[in-house]
C-alpha cells in the first residue's frame, strides 16, 4: 500500500527552529524525498483537519499544527522511539470517504503491528479506527473519554453526535465491550445510560473517576481503542473546544488516563478529537494539553512490561473459593506490573476468542472476592460472553 498518496506534508516553519537535540521532533521521522519504511515504526502519527461531522465545510483550521508546535518542543523521554509523523490526511470529496481513507490506512498500519496514533478533527472519525479491525478475526473493546455520551437519541444532526450509536449498530458486529469515562451526569440523557446498562458497557461518571482514579486502570486496561474527546477536560485548562464546560477532568487527570493508556499491552490504537483552533486562547493552552497528553500516551506505550502469558513465572495465580453456586474465582497476578487480572468462563458453547476470558481487574476486585462477593467487573463480562 502507498500510504503517502493520502497525505500533505508536515508544514517545515513547525520543526526548522528546532534545534535541541533532546526535542521530541528531533527524535522521531518525518516523511521526505525518501519516504520512511513505516512498518519499521512503533507507532505513525496521523493529523485530522476534517470538521463535516461537526457541520463545518471544508473548514481546515490547522489544529493539528498547533498541536505539532507544542509536541515538536517538548523533550523526548529517556526511551528510544520509533515514530513516524505522518502528516495530515487529505480530506475526501465527502466525510465518508476521509473515514474510508483514514479506515484503510489505519487497517495497513494495524497489520504491521504500528500503533495509529490520530489527532485533530471530530469524534465520529473514531469510526473509522473501528472499522479498521474489521475481518481481523478478533473481538474488539473501546474506551470512550466524553463528558457526553453521543448516542444521538435527542436527534442531534451532526455525525459526532451520534458516532455511537453507529458503532453499536455497525455490521458485521465485533465489538466485545464498550467503557465510557468522564461523563457529566447533567449533560447526559438518562436514556443513553440506560442503554448503556442493558448492553452491560460500563459508563463512568466524573464523580466516580475522581474518587479514586486509580481505579479507572483496568478499565483503560481492557480497550483496543481510545477514542479521547477533549470536551471532557474543563475549559480553563482546555477552552479549545465548542462545547467545553467549566466542570470535567483537569488537565493533570488526561494525562493520567493517557500513561494508563500507553501501558496498556492490548491497546493498539488512539484517537484525539475536537480541538477547535478558533475556541482556543491567545497561549494555545488546549493545543499544549493535547500535546502533553499524547507524550504521556507514547511514554506509557514505550514503558510497557506485561506479556500476556498468564501460564509462565511472571505471574501469580490465586485461586478464591465463593460460598455461592459459582465455582471459584481464578486471579492472577503479575510480579512486573503488580497489575491484576481475573478468569471469566465462557459459558458453555459460547467461546469466541480466548483472549476474553481473562479481563483486567484491580485488587479491589480480589478483595471482594475474598469477601464471598462476585465484582461487578467478573458480573458484566460473563454477561457480554451471553
């Protein structure tokens, strides 16, 4: 596949100031006369200037070149990288087909095991990362980060209103799980949670995430995919958005969610969405929040440890007997990570893919289960596996 059909330079007035040798820039790979050999890469930039999901009409407002400018000039972290910037992907003649483009390129990446890494541009073109999976013989789980949850059950006309509900509804189906973080209880439709809680996702309000962040780890710890919209940090740290309220994560707690995210041994790709140049202030401080949160993603991603072979010597296994009809609960336990992970069986007749037999789990989960209750976490798993 010649990927570089499908996209524009990096603008060169970002990068030729530059001159620190410990800068971001100066350690990852930019596309020139001599294309680079991506499937070299761990992971490929890609840049967003597609707004039609939002109602915006051919309206490129360079986002992803302010967003390049603060990342560009933060120093690289103590790992070697393999990256390559992509550059921005042309728009198509319509939005489905950018998402088309962005679909494929992202399906040529995935086969070559390189991460994509995509910014700028609306939240419904997390469809597009989705659809990448498609025939890959594998179930698939989301992390949403929103303070909405854009079901589009109030007849929202625009595409990023309702990007859900079009994943839920895609066909052929191949999402296992869907986990949506950062809500705001006064912003959502009671409806949509609902939905959510009959298809056994899991839906974290702000509240919730606050009282002990910790705890949003194996939930950020399941996903193949994060999809990462900036309207769910407030807007004194993060004003560069239409919708951006006074409430929601700081911009301490993005990054937080983002490292989880990088550690995250299954998670292979991660989209950042809705920055709006025209919202943000005189300092560009959204553009430099985004840009800190995609270098904590990428410092997560080079400090991975776990290899998921739950069988060898980098595990612990604890076996907890329930007083119930359920047979005992199986743990394990990794001595890398001092991360926790708990056995799900399939009910009979209904395996699908072993992976999903064995979720992430915090410890509070074991601990309960030492109490003879089941977690809510094993509850709404075996439930999917229906």
């Amino acid at each position: 596949m010649d990927v570089k059909i499908f996209f524009n330079a990096v603008n060169e007035r970002l990068y030729n100031p530059i001159e620190s040798g410990h800068s971001f820039f100066k350690n990852i790979y930019l596309p020139g006369p001599s294309f680079p050999d991506i499937k070299k890469a761990d992971i490929a930039m890609i840049g967003l200037e597609e707004y039609r999901g939002a109602g915006r009409e051919n309206e490129r407002d360079h986002g992803t070149d302010e967003i390049r400018a603060k990342l560009y000039n933060l120093k690289k972290g103590a790992n070697t990288y393999k990256i390559v910037d992509l550059g921005n992907l042309r728009n198509g003649p319509t939005l489905e087909e950018t998402q088309t483009r962005l679909q494929e390129v992202c399906r040529f990446l995935l086969d070559n095991e390189v991460l994509p890494l995509v910014f700028g541009g609306t939240h419904d073109m997390d469809i597009a990362l989705y659809k990448a999976y498609q025939d890959m013989e594998k179930l698939v789980s989301i992390l949403n980060v929103d303070a909405f949850i854009d079901l589009g059950l109030e007849d929202e006309k625009f595409d990023n209103q309702n990007h859900i509900y079009k994943i839920l509804t895609h066909e052929p189906n191949f999402l296992f799980n869907f986990s949506h973080i950062g809500y705001q209880s006064y912003l959502i439709n009671p409806k949509s949670l609902a939905m959510m809680e009959e298809l056994y996702f899991d839906t974290y309000r702000i509240g919730k995430l606050r009282q002990n962040i910790f705890e949003m780890e194996p939930v950020i710890r399941d996903a193949d995919i994060l999809s990462f919209d900036i309207t769910a940090i407030r807007s004194g740290d993060a004003p560069g958005n239409a919708n951006a309220q006074p409430f929601g994560l700081t911009g301490e707690e993005a990054c937080q969610l983002c490292w989880y995210a990088g550690l995250n041994e299954k998670m292979s790709s991660a989209g950042f969405f809705e920055y709006d140049l025209m919202q943000d202030d005189q300092h560009k401080k959204t553009a430099s929040v985004i840009a800190t949160m995609i270098w904590y993603f990428i410092e997560g991603f080079y400090h991975r440890k776990d290899h998921f072979s739950f069988k060898s010597n980098y595990y612990m296994k604890y076996v907890v007997s329930m007083p119930s009809d359920t047979d005992a609960l199986t743990f394990f336990k990794s001595k890398l990570s001092e991360k926790w992970w708990m056995e799900v069986p399939y009910p009979k007749g209904k395996k699908v893919f072993d992976r999903n037999s064995i979720v992430p789990c915090s410890y509070s989960d074991y601990e309960k289960a030492m109490k003879g209750e089941l977690p809510e976490r094993w509850i709404n798993t075996q439930a999917r596996l229906l």
